[in-house]
C-alpha cells in the first residue's frame, strides 16, 4: 500500500471489448444470438458454423455470418475495509467500450404482492452488492412509476441501491397482499369478473413499461438484457380470451428481438402452496368432489398466470425462472447465463419481408449440447440508420438521454450537496465548459462571441425530471481574456434548492447555436433527510492550498486550470485540500462533537492508501448543524499517474450504532510532477 502524508485542518479499467454486434433485420442480413449449453448448463464457446444448422420457416439457411462474442466481465475481487463496518470501494466511471453488460431489472409492481415485494427487495440488495462487476451497466426501474429508463443506467451501486430502496408495494396494482389468496368460493366467483379485467389492464401496462425499457436499450453497448420480477402474467384470461395481452407480448418480442435484448422472466411468487391452508376459509360445501374441483382450477390458474412469463423469456432466448424461493440466485443465474453468445446471419429471401411472422430455429449438431435463441421476427426490415437529431430540442434530448457524457463540446460537472440555515439543502452545480472546441465569430470592435443553451435536469424516482434549468446565454471575449479562457476554459455556477431528501442524477447539457455541438454530463446526488437529525456529510470539495478563488457564473479558470474543483487533475508532490461540512453531530456533556475523520485513495477499485482516524477539533464557536472542517493529503511522488477517488469517512463515537457513520467520495486525476 503506497503512503501519503495525511493532516486533518480545523475551520469554524477494464479491456476493450469489440465493436458492439448488432442483431439486425435487414433486406441483405438476418442474424440471430444463440447460447449454447451442456447437459450441466456449462456455456460452450468453442463451435464454429459448420457446427450449427439455422432454419427459417423450416427452411434450412446458409451462414454466411459467424462469430462468438464473449461478454462477462472479468471478476474483481472487492479490496476488504481494514476498519470493521467500513463501506465499500467508491465506483470507477466506465467509458462505452468499457460496457460488457446492459442489464434492466424491472421490478413489476403493478403485478406484485406485497409479500413477494418484500422478498424481491431484499434478493435485489443481495443482488446489487454481491453480483454485479466493473463492466456492468444496470437500472433498476418500477412499471408502475414514470418511465425514465435510460436516466436510470448506471454502474454506480449507490445509485443501484437507491433504486431498489424505492422499490415498494403498489397497492393500486393488481397485487394483493399475499401472493396466494385466501377468498372462500363464493367471494371468487364474485371478483372473478372484476379481477379478470384488472389483470389484463395491468398486464397490458407492464408490457408497455417494458416495452419502453427496451426501445432504451437499443442505443447502448454491450450484451442487453431485460430481467423481470413479476408474480405472473396470464395471456388467456378467465373466458379464454387472449386479445390485448397476446398482441402486446407479440409486439414486444419482435421490439426485443429487433433490439437485440433478451428478456429474462423470475415468477417472484417462489415455490406456492396450491393445497387449503390453515388459514384459508375453506368452501361452504364441503363435499370432497367439490373440494378437488377448487383445488384442481386452482392449479390451472396458478399455471395459466405463468404463461406470458414463459413466453417473453422463451421467445427471446432467455430463461424463465420459476417455483424457487431462492430470488436471488435466480438472479445471479441470470447474470452467470450471460457470459457470451453466438451470432450467426444469413441472407433472407425476397419473399421474407411480407410482415408475416417468421419463425427461426437455430440446432445445434453435436451431441449431448442445447440451443437456446429467438424463434421469430416479423417480416418488416429496420431501418438502416437513425435520424440524426437535427432540431435544438432533438440534439439537446439525445446528449441528455445518453448514459454517458458527449463530448463535441468537452464540459464536466460537478455537483456538490450543501445545506446552510437560511435556504436549506441546495445542490451547487459547477461546469467547466472547455470553450476551444467553440467557434466564435468576431464582431468589428473585436469581441469573440457563442451563444450557448445551456440545460440542467434534476432526475428522480425511475428517471423522472424533478427540476430543470435551461437558458441560453452568450459568451463575449476579448483580447487576452479570450486567449485564457480558450487555454483554461469557462467555469459556471448554477444554485438548485432540493424540496425533498432523496437519490437524485444531475444532468447538464451544453449547446454551440452555430455548430449544433453538443456536451453533457452527469452526476449522481444523494440528499440526506436533516431534519431526522442523523449523521450526514455534505459533498467533497477539492483544491489546492494556493487556490484562494471564489468561482462565480462566468468565470475563468485559474492560471492553474487542471487543478480547479471542477476538473481536480493535480500534480505529484501537490497538497491536495478537501473541505466537506459536517451535519447533525451529537455533543457530549461539555457541548463538544466527538467525530472521529478517515480518509482513503481508491483505484480501479482498490485501496492505495487509508489514513488514521483523526478527531474532529473545532473552533471557538461552531454550529453542530453543521460544522465546516477539511482535510489535507500530500500526493506523493511514489503514486503514478492515472485516475484515483478520494473516500472521507465520518463517525460520531456519541451516535447510535447504525447512525453512526456517514461517507461522500470524489474522483480527481494525477499527473506526473
């Protein structure tokens, strides 16, 4: 473990993946993803062409295309705490080639029971922790909340987490509150028609809520999935009609299809107990023909609520897991199938693209392995290209949807949560905008000039916009400070009150007028509950001793620009001053804190450096509410170069046990002295 000097101030990468495959559905290419397995469910990835056959309508088609794309990521082991009770590594940003996996967990709350809720949050916290790797882009997302899917993608745990938090019962779905009811006989026949029709109400929004998942999906890297948790879906309803719920699953799986998404399908309900409880109300009859009768259509509607369930999942190549109370290994089960596919293609003929359904069949020659993959499409070609966004709204749209920044205007963001005694909790945006990349017109008395748009958006509970800023503003240099500024850049501020604690994204978006270019970037914010008067801490700010600077709208950059708060990037051998207020500390009989402060170094995941744990010293006068503090940590020239995150570390040694100890971190770079 590498040293660094540690002071504590008192104040009043992963390898590059391949280009992504696409599953296309062309005039000139059909392909389609298959996994194959042995009798042992082991994943086999040493086939090649001749030995798979590929049928069309039961037509056998040549390959023309062929490769296997392997997409699991490396596993990394999580660098222990040294310290007991220590939180986990601070997450390493990931770049879109660095993405080997896209997977969406939708959790159905308009078709879950209380009961399977409860289980399904605590599996998906198991899930998220012990699971998901560095190459994982995951969203967690609710059917029943405001669609916001691709704001939801992250490889961010905290944020996953705070997802999962949010996943609660609905008691306006079609859920009750256990996953097996206990109404006697005559109270069936009596909601049978009203529970008829809200089944397949909300089995028609679960399918468009997916459905909006998966067009999401289509725009992002890596191998894509779709994991839903649901306690059921019927496709015949209690008169055996199949109407709006068959269409919606048949438009669904070509989207799926088309997208190249695989839908893998986990009945939350676990291993059911289809016989009379103790404490079921039995029948008022109780002839025993008539008992085997209710437990008989009992039987055949618990198998019939699992079909549209085995349908997404058997007609987009994944697996439906079924009677385990074991959620979270059916999750990992997921996650273990996806460690790579094949893609095979072939030329269709003329007559395929007759918007008729197609059915595919891909075998598998050697003995002893199983196939699994799509069995159709419709016979409608995609398009070849999307449109490029053309108008403001459309360009500005696209920078802000994408998980990841855009660079045609090179800006970062950083966001950093406070909380003062006149206005509350507000979050202070601060954006470096890298103004070389404008092109400015001279007007004739010699001033450079670029009309921005400027547009930042608060995102919420499943992605929906909670606040939003969007001005237009021009900048106007001239003579030495337009040559600073092309060289250092332009740093704004913009002050967002948040009414409500929470798990938020902060996107910002930034717009050239002249050029169309366009720049974004995001930041995942978490907004303590204050007045339940627990431990917090504000957001980490970073600097150098010698930068004294109060950054204000418009503002330059200083003449040593890289090591601003905004982009961090300092040099070996530079003290490095992070300042970071300290929220609802508890006091001791002498009206003292007794908080204790560990910093540590993180990179790519691992701990480089943890400091000692030093006591928190204040002043003279102080507000417990909210005391100021900082740390000090000289970068040595033993670190190399490269990307690190900063991890500070509160405790109240006078606090309850769990609410003890709060944690912020930031990422800054290192460059060589």
């Amino acid at each position: 473990m590498r040293s660094l000097a540690l002071a504590l101030l008192t104040f009043a990468a992963f390898p590059q993946q391949q280009e992504d495959a696409v599953i296309r559905i062309t005039v000139n290419l059909v392909q389609v993803d298959a996994v194959v397995t042995d009798s042992k469910g082991n994943h086999i990835s040493n086939l090649e062409a001749n030995d798979f056959e590929l049928l069309q309508d039961g037509k056998p088609q040549k390959i023309t295309s062929f490769q296997f794309i392997r997409t699991q990521p490396a596993q990394i082991a999580e660098t222990k705490p040294a310290t007991p009770g220590a939180p986990p590594p601070p997450p390493t940003p990931l770049k879109p080639n660095q993405i080997q996996r896209t997977i969406a967990v939708v959790v159905d709350d308009l078709g879950m029971s209380w009961e399977s809720m409860a289980y399904a949050q605590q599996a998906l916290k198991k899930f998220v922790n012990e699971k998901i790797q560095p190459g994982d882009l995951v969203a967690v997302v609710r059917t029943g909340a405001g669609m916001g899917a691709l704001q939801s993608f992250t490889s961010d745990k905290r944020q996953m987490l705070a997802a999962v938090d949010r996943v609660k019962w609905n008691p306006l779905g079609r859920g009750g509150i256990s996953a097996f009811g206990n109404r006697d006989e005559e109270e069936e026949e009596a909601f049978a028609t009203l529970d008829n029709f809200r089944d397949r109400i909300f089995s028609v929004g679960t399918l468009g809520a997916i459905n909006y998942v998966v067009n999401g999906l289509r725009e992002l890297p890596g191998r894509k999935s779709v994991v839903l948790l649901s306690d059921g879906m019927r496709i015949l309803d209690n008169q055996g009609n199949t109407d709006m719920v068959l269409e919606s699953l048949r438009k669904l799986t070509d989207l799926a299809n088309r997208a190249g998404v695989v839908i893998y399908t986990l009945d939350s309900r676990g291993l059911p107990t289809l016989q009379t409880t103790a404490n079921e109300r039995g029948p008022r009859d109780r002839n025993p023909i008539t008992a085997s009768d209710r437990m008989q259509r009992r039987r055949t509607d618990y198998f019939e609520s699992q079909n549209g369930l085995h349908y997404l999942a058997t007609e987009t190549g994944g697996i439906f897991y079924r009677d385990s109370n074991d959620i979270a290994g059916s999750l990992a089960k997921v996650l273990d199938d996806q460690q790579g596919y094949y893609l095979l293609g072939y030329s269709p003929g003329e007559a395929t693209f007759n918007r008729s359904y197609h059915k595919i069949q891909v075998k598998v020659k050697r003995a002893g392995l199983t196939v699994r993959s799509r069995t159709g499409f419709l016979g409608i070609p995609d398009t070849n290209a999307k449109p490029t966004p053309r108008t403001r709204q459309q360009q500005m749209l696209a920078a802000l949807t994408s998980p990841f920044g855009t660079g045609g205007v090179p800006i970062r963001l950083t966001a950093l949560y406070s909380e003062n005694a006149k206005s509350g909790s507000f979050v202070s945006s601060l954006l470096h905008i890298d103004v070389s990349q404008l092109p400015f017109q001279q007007d004739a008395e010699g001033w450079y000039k670029a009309n921005i748009d400027a547009l930042l958006i608060t995102f919420g509970d499943n992605g929906a916009a909670i606040d939003e800023s969007d001005k237009t503003f021009t900048i106007s240099l001239r003579g030495n400070s337009y040559e600073v500024a092309r060289r250092n850049g332009l740093i704004y501020t913009m002050h967002h009150p948040i009414k409500q604690p929470g798990a938020y994204q902060l996107r910002a978006v930034i717009r050239d007028a002249a050029s169309g270019k366009v720049g974004s970037a995001s930041q995942f914010i978490e907004v303590p509950d204050i007045k339940k008067g627990r431990l917090a801490m504000s957001g980490l700010y970073l600097r150098t001793p010698a930068d004294k600077t109060q950054i204000a709208e418009g503002q330059q950059a200083p003449q040593d620009p890289k090591a601003n708060p905004i982009l961090r990037t300092f040099r070996q051998g530079q003290q490095l001053i992070y300042i970071f207020q300290i929220l609802n500390a508890k006091l001791d009989s002498g009206k003292k804190p007794q908080i204790d402060i560990q910093a540590s170094v993180y990179r790519d995941g691992k701990r480089v450096f943890e400091g000692k744990k030093l006591p928190y010293q204040p002043g003279d006068t102080f507000d417990p509410k909210r005391m100021l503090t900082a740390g000090q940590l000289r970068l040595g020239a033993e670190l190399t170069p490269g990307e690190y995150m900063l991890q500070v570390r509160i405790t109240d040694r006078l606090a309850k046990e769990k609410q003890n100890t709060a944690v912020q971190w930031i990422d800054f770079q290192l460059d060589p002295r």
